[in-house]
C-alpha cells in the first residue's frame, strides 16, 4: 500500500459480548463505534511503525548495557538538561494532586476510587488489570458512564454506591498500556494495534470533548518508557489526535512514570519532549527494581538484588532516584508524585490495620519531607492517611514546586549503586517469590490484575520483581541465608511444594476451578528459561480466554 493510500479500517475479532462483564453485555457498540474504529485505524497507521522501531531499539540498548555492564546520561541530550525550559503549567484539575489513589477500571473501583477523597483516580488499563476483551471493553464503558454521571454499583450484600457531587469526586487520569502490548481482538489487516493506542485512543475519542467542557481534559499516565524517544512518540500521538478531533492542543496531559533505570537517565529529556503536555513524573518504584534486574541481569555479583521487601526507598540508590526526580521536576515546572506503599489495611484485623497505616504513614511522610508534591495509595482508607502526610508539609498551597532541592547532586554511579545494600538473599525471600509469583499469575489469567495476597497489594510490577529475582538468583548461583545455592531444581520444588499448599488449603473442587496448575507452570517458564523472557505479561496474555 502507499504512503498516500487510506488506512485501512480497524476490524474487531474475536470480540464475544457474553465475556463482559459487570453486566456491560451488548454494550460494545457503544465503545467500538464506525467512528472510533477509524480513529484507532488513523492512530495505527500513522504510529505502530515507529512504535516498532522504538521497541528494536530498546533490544538494541538492552545489549549495550550487556556488553558495558552500565549506564550514563546522554552527552547528546546535555543541551536539553543545561538548557532554560519549563513545561506548560498545570490545568487547575492538577494543580493539586497530593493524593492519588490507583486501581483498575471496574465498575465498583470506578465508584469507591472517584468518591475516595483522593485528588485523583489513576484508572489502570495496565499493571492493576488483567487485558481481557470485558475488561478493556467494559473499563472504557465505566469511565464513560462515570464522566456522564450514569455509574452506580450495587454490592453482593444490597449496599448501592453512587457517585458524590462533581466537585468532591476525584480527577481521572488514565493508565494504557505500555508500548509492548498488542491487543489482539482489534486488528488493522494482519496486524493487532497496539493495546497503548487502544487505550488511549478509545478513551480520548469518546471523552476528550466532554471532559474539556466540564472543566477538566484528557489526562493520561504513561507507563514503562524507556527513553525520550518513546515520549516523542506519545507527544506525536497527543498532537495528531487533539487535531484529528478538534481539541485545541495543550488540553492533554501526561505524567510520565519513570520506572525503568533507562528512564531515570533520562527524566529531563522526557519532560522536554512531552513540554507542551507535561503534568509530572512520577517514581513507580516496584517496576524500577524489576528494570534494574532485567537490564543487569547479567552484569555480576554487585547488580544482586536481595528480598524485595528490603529495598527500602531508604536505600541509597533508590534515594537517589526520588531525589534526581523530585530536583528535576521542579526545576522544569512539573509535579514530582511519589510512588506506591504495597501494604493495605484490613478492617477485620485492627492491629494489621494499624501495622499497615503506620508503615504507609512513614512511607508519605518521608515522600513529603523530601518534596514530592503527592503520593499513591491503593486502598480508600489510606486516603486520609497520605493526606495527613501531605497536609503537614503544603498546609494550603497545592504543591511545593518552589522548593527546587538545589541541594541534591546525582550522579550515574549514584543510580546504579545497588551493592550499598546491606541485605543479602534469603530463604524465606525466595520462597515468598514464588509464592507471590503464582498466587498473583493465577489471579490474573482468571481476570484479576490487582490481588490482595499477605497482606500487600500485588500488582504486575509486583510480580515482575518477584520472578526477575528468582531468575537473576539462579543465574548468579546466589547462596542463600540458609547456606543453599538458588538452583532451578530448588525453585521447582518450592513450587511443588507451593502448589500442594494451595490444593490442600482450597480443597479439591476450587482447587480444580482455579488455573493453578497452568499459573505454575508459567512462573518456572519465566524464572527459569534460559532465555529471558521481557515481560511475564507477553505470555500470560496468549493464555487469556
């Protein structure tokens, strides 16, 4: 076909009603729309060349860092960090964001999350919801229905959950997917369109205009970039589409999660190239550690990670990311957002919940006192638990830009400091891996991409950390606490021995209803292939009904 030539049409395939749920059955002519098709079919055309381009080249820069065994800023980029730039200012919808709350875009989560007392909602496409066709479907069908004012939930036990007045619900800021995702059930020709494009596309085009005229606008999380490059792209994308529909440019945001150790190198140049659109940054810390394993997974003893619960954002490394972040956004103009404390209160435990409250009261405190503008939290009742943290420190102003932390200098060596850790490999680590790993792979092949398991909150980043360990552990001959060197014939009896637990715990009849026996088997293939495997989700998503 030739440059010149039309697009073709966007096709949906494979797409059964009767799989959507939160009784959105027969509503998916509301979303997939002649019109919205041909948009996506636009945004395909015109950005999934480029969007290939980019992951080759993230292949490329991964076998650098394998053969160099680091990372640096980029001395062809140093006009960018030394030049005189800010980022256009926030909308009055993002001036104050001091506490936001995550999850993904089910009807109920859409209903509690907008009336949390939360700033904002970041309603998750990505690590917080399994892709299935009802949920990317019915997620687009709640967010139109709560932007209308026509959502409600009813609860098994008859409570019925509708939303507060506009001005006491939450600001909604939307996750897609990252760029490596395809969704499948939408096709352009022989290709799937990319699940970013899906995400941001269908939501953009059936909301934008609405949004803008009730005082708010399109805003959007971007998750897992790994360079400006990428970025640009979303800029491009941001560009073409408020021009396609008529939307004065500007009216998009983007806060950028810099959760990849490439980006952490590279945080200037992403706000430069997203300048016009920019609304922050923000530090995804569970997805930064699994970068770091992915990316050094190969570069010897002193890239180890241990537990993954003993990497504090206390670490120094890790410190030194947060810092760089919070110093590089107000110098450019854009909130710095801290990330997510995993732990979650529970209501029928009063000392767990206390246990949880105090350790996600010390997280925001310290997120606060270092200069972040506001925080995530994954649970309603941790709203006003972050936002005591927060009010603390802003009182009335809606952010602490001003405070342009002059004071912190990060170098590379910096960032890459993982041997400062103290904490070393253990027994009880690697089993809790494992368990997390199939416990949460289980979840989400049946739907589920936000698990309460031990009391955290796992999410996709979660359990990237956890599998990316065990291989990294593995592959380094890591001995443990215990005195026992980390093999594959000891994590698959682990999971052996996991996978018993659960069968005799469930008993056989739930057991049988569950996929546990395939979510063990994808955890070893993950953790235990010769052959790294990029994301778990790439996959998970072929074993998707």
């Amino acid at each position: 076909m030739s440059a010149a030539a039309p697009p073709p049409p966007a096709v949906v395939a494979g797409a059964d009603p009767a799989r959507t749920p939160d009784g959105h059955r027969g509503r998916h002519g509301e979303v997939l729309t002649d019109a919205a098709l041909a948009f996506l079919g636009e945004l395909h055309h015109r950005f999934t060349p480029r969007r290939d381009e980019l992951l080759a080249r993230r292949a490329e820069r991964r076998a650098e860092i394998a053969r160099t065994g680091t990372l640096d800023f980029q001395p062809s980029t140093a006009h960018v960090r030394e030049g005189d730039w800010r980022v256009a200012p926030a909308p009055e919808a993002l001036r104050d964001r001091r506490v936001e709350i995550t999850g993904p875009v089910d009807r109920r989560m859409t209903v509690n999350a907008l009336n949390s007392g939360a700033r904002v909602w970041l309603a998750d496409f990505e690590d917080a919801s399994a892709p299935t066709w009802g949920n990317v479907v019915g997620g687009q069908i709640n967010l139109m229905d709560a932007h209308r004012r026509r959502i409600d939930f009813t609860a098994p036990g008859g409570r019925r959950y509708e939303l507060r007045p506009d001005g006491e619900t939450a600001t909604v800021v939307v996750r897609p997917r990252g760029w490596h995702l395809d969704e499948r059930h939408l096709r352009v020709g022989d290709r799937a369109v990319p699940g970013a494009l899906v995400d941001f596309g269908l939501y953009f085009f059936h909301n934008a205009r609405l949004l803008l005229e009730t005082g708010r606008g399109p805003y959007f999380y971007l998750p897992k970039l790994e360079s400006h490059l990428e970025a640009r792209l979303w800029n491009d994308v941001f560009v073409f589409a408020q021009d396609h529909c008529g939307i004065p440019r500007g009216s998009v945001r983007a806060t950028v999660l810099i959760e990849t150790i490439t980006a952490a190198f590279e945080m200037e140049e992403i706000l430069y190239e997203l300048r016009d659109h920019a609304s922050g940054l923000n530090a995804g810390r569970w997805d930064y550690l699994f970068s770091i394993v992915k990316n050094f997974r190969d570069a010897g003893e002193r890239f180890v990670l241990p537990d993954r619960n003993a990497v504090t954002m206390t670490a120094p490394f890790m410190r030194a990311y947060t810092e760089l972040l919070v110093r590089t956004c107000h110098r450019r103009g854009a909130h710095a957002i801290g990330g997510m404390s995993a732990f979650i209160p529970d209501r029928r435990d009063p000392r767990a919940n206390e246990r949880a409250f105090a350790r996600v009261r010390a997280d925001k405190d310290r997120e606060a006192g270092d200069g972040f503008d506001g925080s995530w939290v994954a649970h309603p009742d941790l709203v006003p638990v972050a936002r005591a943290s927060f009010d603390a420190v802003l009182g009335a102003r809606p952010h602490q830009k001003e405070r342009l932390r002059e004071d912190v200098r990060v170098t590379a060596a910096d960032l890459l400091a993982v041997d400062s850790l103290e904490a070393r490999p253990t027994r009880e680590g690697l089993v809790g891996a494992v368990r997390v790993g199939i416990r949460y792979i289980e979840a989400w092949l049946r739907g589920q991409g936000a698990v309460a398991i031990f009391g955290l909150m796992e999410d996709a980043a979660t359990a990237e950390i956890s599998r990316s360990q065990i291989w990294q552990w593995v592959d380094a001959g890591v001995v443990l606490d215990t005195g026992e060197e980390v093999t594959a014939e000891l994590v698959r009896s682990l999971a052996a021995d996991d996978l018993a637990d659960i069968r005799a715990e469930l008993g056989e009849e739930a057991y049988a209803a569950g996929r546990w026996r395939q979510a063990h088997d994808l955890l070893l293939r993950v953790a235990l292939d010769e052959d790294y495997v990029e994301f778990l989700t790439l996959p998970a998503y072929e074993l998707l009904d």
